[in-house]
C-alpha cells in the first residue's frame, strides 16, 4: 500500500467514524425530544408553562417599579390585565371536560390519600332517573 492510499483509507475510516458518532448523537436528541413532548408535556403544556412564566415576568416588572417607588407605566398594567384574562381562558381550556388538567385531575381523584378533595372540581355526572319517566 502506497502513502497515499494510506493517508485515502485513514481519511475513509475518520469520516466513517464521525458518521456513526453524529448518528449516535442524532439518536440521542430524538430520545431526548421523544421524552420532552411525552412525558414533560403530561402534567403542563409547554405553551401553558411558558405563558406563565412570561405573566410572571411583567408581575415582576411592576414590583421592580413598585420596590423602587415610581408609579407602575400603564402599559405594563394593561399587560398585566390581559395576562389575568388569557390565563383564566387558558386554565379553562384545560380544565374542560377532555382537557390535560382534566385527565389529570380525575387520575389524582383516584388516590386515596390526597389531602385535598380533588373530586369537586370533576364535571358531574348525571344519575339515571331512579324512579322512570312520569306520565
């Protein structure tokens, strides 16, 4: 084997190796994403956890204003406001009959040692007329 072919096959052999390595990798990060939207996602929607972490940061603008005693810019509490509604739609949603906290909900009802009585917030579900059809 001459140097060339040499030098060729240690050049094939490195591209081949970081080949298999960036499919390893490749592999890796699917796992990773496959975990993130399965299995993070159950318990809070990422959009969910992300809007309250941006209604969380103009809460904390308006005490950064407060805490330096200026008057809070009116903008920031129109911001604040429609954060208040959004929030309520978006619990809503998710509260609503079929919705992720929905599901979750009726999965912690289930456990009989929870503190707090998750049952009541359930939609009701209606009883069959026990005594039949009055005519």
């Amino acid at each position: 084997m001459t140097i060339e072919q040499d030098l060729l096959q240690r050049i094939a052999d490195g591209i081949e190796r970081l080949g298999r390595e960036q499919k390893r990798t490749y592999e890796q990060i699917q796992k990773f994403v496959h975990a993130m939207v399965e299995h993070a996602e159950q318990e809070v929607p990422e959009y969910m956890r992300r809007f309250a972490n941006y209604m969380h940061d103009i809460h904390d603008i308006r005490y950064m204003y407060e805490e330096l005693g200026h008057p809070t810019p009116r903008w920031i509490l129109r911001e604040m406001e429609r954060c208040d509604d959004r929030f309520r739609q978006l619990l809503e949603k998710l509260h609503a009959g079929g919705g992720t906290f929905e599901k979750i909900r009726r999965e912690m009802a289930a456990d009989p040692d929870n503190r707090w009585d998750h049952t009541m917030f359930l939609p009701k579900k209606e009883k069959p007329d026990e005594t039949g059809k009055s005519e």
